[in-house]
C-alpha cells in the first residue's frame, strides 16, 4: 500500500483576511481527503498568531491542540500536550494578506527547511506590496494606471495631493498598499472626500496608494499555475459588481448574489492574449512559482491596465483562481496535485545547492 503524503495545510491567521483564508482552505482540505492520496493535518492560525492541530477546518474550537513550529531533527511541529513531533511532508499556506501572503510565513518555512507550496519569499513580499508590483510590471512594459504614493511615517503635502488628483481626474481609488480582499479601499469622486479616504486607509496600512480610476472599467483575471520554465496561463475571467460601485470586500464575500463571474470573459482575443501575456510577464518578473493571479482593468477603449497581483489566491472551489482553469479544463484536484508536486521539486532543487564555498 502507498504511503500517503502527509499536507499540513495553514489557514486563518494574523490578518483582515483571516476568515478569508478558513473558507478557502475548508474547500483545499476537503478536495485533498476525497482524493485519498493524502493524509492531511489541519492547522489553524489564530488572529493572535497562535498554531492549532484541528480535526477539521473551521474556525477555534474546543478541541484545538497547540502546536509549536519548531526546527529539530525529530520534525517541524511540536505538539504540546503529547510532547510529540510532526513531520509533514508539504505544508500548503491557505493565507491571504499580511503575516502569511507576504513572505513572513514563507521566511519560516524555508528556515525550518521543508517544502511549501506557493511562492518564495522574494516573490510574496514584492507581490503584496503594490507599488513594488506596478515598478516590476512597469519594466517588463506592461501598463499600469499612474497613481501618487503616501506613507505613515512622512507628512503629506495634502494641496499637492489634491492638485494631483484634480490633474489626473476623478475618481480615484485610495488602498493600502500591502493588503488584499479590497479592505481599506475606497472610491473616491471628489477632493471632499480624498482625506477622509487617506485616513481610512492608514488604518490598515502604513502606506497608501491613491490610484487614477477609470469609468465603469470591466475587471479581467487571470490565473497563473507553475514555474518560469513550465507556467500554465488561464482563461482571462470577469468579475461584476452587481451592487456597489466596485468590486468591494462586500460585493466579494458578503452580500448574496453581490458579483457576476464569467469565465472566460467576453472580450476581444486581442486583449485576452495582451492580458495572458502581461500576467506571465509579471509572474517571471517578480520569480514567483506555484501559483498567483493576475488582475486588470480594462477601459471602455479596451485598453488593459494591470492593477494588482496575488501570489496566494482565494482557492475555495468557487474562487476565482479554480474557476479561471476549470475553462481551461483543469480540475481542481489536479490544481492541487501539481502545487504539492511543484513543493516538492523546488525544496528538492534547493537541496542540491552548496552551502560551502570550493578551495582554492
């Protein structure tokens, strides 16, 4: 009888996403245990950052075992009341947003030196900084809307900013830089509105991005599964708001019947190719690996702009991100499959690296 791979799939977490990261994450778990290739630890990260063993995926329970990431010959999770070690094979972060998108969690992984799936910590970091995104993109020649950068730590010149804005045309959309699921963004259409914006925004963040808006643009997505050498492109997907003015964290998680999703979208093959080639452009820019979705507005001419990508993706079966391969014909568990076999052959391939110098 085969052994079965042992996942330790991460969810929840320090973050405004945490209950984000538990709804995927029950859809990853679910589809790996049906499969019957692994056995499956489920680990829940609290709002706290504590670690817990659960039997299933759900949010803190009183059954919930502590456990302790740790780096010992005897295996990387330490379980408190029984004084044992686990030793998984793959651990698959579920997490969006801060302390786990990132590239902290990964920067843990790699220090305790096992297989991960997703991207690197390079990769992480750059792509949940936007403007650090947008620079890359930007150097590859790929489009981005112009926007005006303000920090927590600096004072602002707020009649600068509002000339800026008055020049570049409203609305403009306010976000913080370094997180996703559309928290802290708010659209704005006149300078009375502008500053409020910018404070709202630096609740969640200590940068912020105050970005051109376009009218009425369509939001086109595309899903990117594998390496540089060897990355699969989607179908380009659309998202409606079919409630609010944008594609805001109500519309996405909230509000019943809030977005239309049609995948693949109804654009022209043009634009689709443009948008196919400008996501994989950006993921080989950034070194990312295993998975990520890029997203872009398209304005009433049909000119793409990119906006924004995720390297860890929303995966309950109804994201984005399985859908957007579903019209390409690839089932979600065989998107799970090849990201722990991607894990692999990555940590694999870090293994063969020296870690002396040659004598002379």
């Amino acid at each position: 009888m085969t052994k079965k791979i042992q996942v330790a799939v991460l969810y929840g977490g320090k973050s405004t996403e945490h209950e984000v990261s538990v709804h995927s994450a029950q859809s990853v778990c679910q589809a790996l245990v049906a499969c019957g290739k692994y056995d499956v630890k489920h680990i829940f990260i609290d709002k706290q950052g504590f670690w817990f063993l659960q039997q299933t995926c759900s949010e803190a329970t009183a059954e919930d075992v502590a456990v302790t990431p740790v780096l010992d010959k005897q295996g990387t999770l330490w379980v408190a009341s029984t004084g044992e070690f686990m030793r998984p094979d793959v651990f698959f972060p579920v997490l969006h947003g801060l302390n786990g998108e990132d590239g902290t969690l990964q920067g843990l992984l790699e220090c305790l030196d096992v297989p991960y799936v997703g991207c690197g910590v390079l990769a992480s970091a750059m792509g949940m900084d936007k403007e650090v995104s947008k620079i890359a993109a930007l150097q590859k020649g790929v489009d981005t809307l112009p926007y005006y950068k303000l920090s927590r730590t600096q004072a602002y010149d707020k009649q600068a900013l509002q000339d800026w804005a008055a020049e570049t045309g409203y609305p403009v959309f306010v976000k913080p830089v370094r997180l996703g699921s559309s928290v802290g963004v708010s659209k704005v259409k006149s300078v009375h509105q502008l500053h409020e914006a910018v404070d709202f925004a630096f609740r969640f963040d200590s940068d912020v991005l105050v970005e051109k808006g376009l009218e009425s643009p369509r939001e086109i997505f595309c899903a990117l599964l594998g390496n540089t050498e060897n990355l699969q492109v989607s179908e380009c997907g659309e998202l409606k708001s079919l409630q609010s003015e944008f594609f805001d964290y109500q519309a996405k998680y909230i509000t019943a019947g809030g977005c239309e999703t049609r995948v693949p979208a109804d654009i022209a093959l043009p634009v689709r190719e443009q948008i196919r080639q400008a996501s994989a452009q950006v993921f080989k820019a950034l070194r990312c690996s295993g998975l990520a979705r890029a997203d872009f507005l398209v304005d009433k001419n049909g000119k793409a702009w990119f906006s924004e990508i995720n390297t860890l993706p929303g995966m309950s079966d109804t994201s984005l991100f399985p859908q957007l391969f579903a019209a390409a014909g690839v089932a979600y568990a065989d998107i799970l499959d090849r990201l722990i076999a991607l894990a692999v052959q990555t940590w694999q391939e870090k293994q063969t690296l020296r870690l002396e110098k040659d004598h002379d």
